[in-house]
C-alpha cells in the first residue's frame, strides 16, 4: 500500500472517529472502502456512457453485409 496524506474538515474527522468506533473498523479502512466505492461508481458510469456512445454507430451504413441472411444461413436445421 501507498501511504497518502488526506486533509479532513472538523466535521468529516469527527464523524469518522465516531463510524470507526460504532463500526469497529479503522478509519484508514473507512477510508479505503468509502474510495472503492466511488471509483466503482464512476467506472460503471464509464461505461455506461460508452455504451450508450456506441449505440446505433452503424445505423447509417449501408456498405455492411446482410446479417439476417447470414444468420438464416448459419441456423441449423
């Protein structure tokens, strides 16, 4: 692990003591959880975002094959 200085408010130091006394864990771990869960936040946001970015890309083209008969000719009969 990487040792990181972090800069807390009264209020945000306060209120970290007191969850890691109820919690039982240390704030440290607080930490780390509570930054997990923001960088999975933004990375499902990613994409999502790339996803909807990508939606309907081809819908203009008109140079791609038949798909529909492709697939018929690849159904087993």
């Amino acid at each position: 692990m990487i040792r990181t200085q972090v800069y807390l408010t009264e209020q945000e130091r306060n209120g970290l003591l007191a969850l890691a006394e109820t919690s039982g864990k240390r704030q440290s771990e607080l930490i780390r959880e509570a930054i997990d869960r923001l960088l999975a936040h933004f990375e499902k946001a990613r994409v999502q975002t790339a996803l909807q970015n990508a939606a309907g890309m081809w819908k203009d083209r008109d140079d791609l094959p038949d798909f529909e008969a492709t697939r018929r000719s690849l159904d087993r009969s």
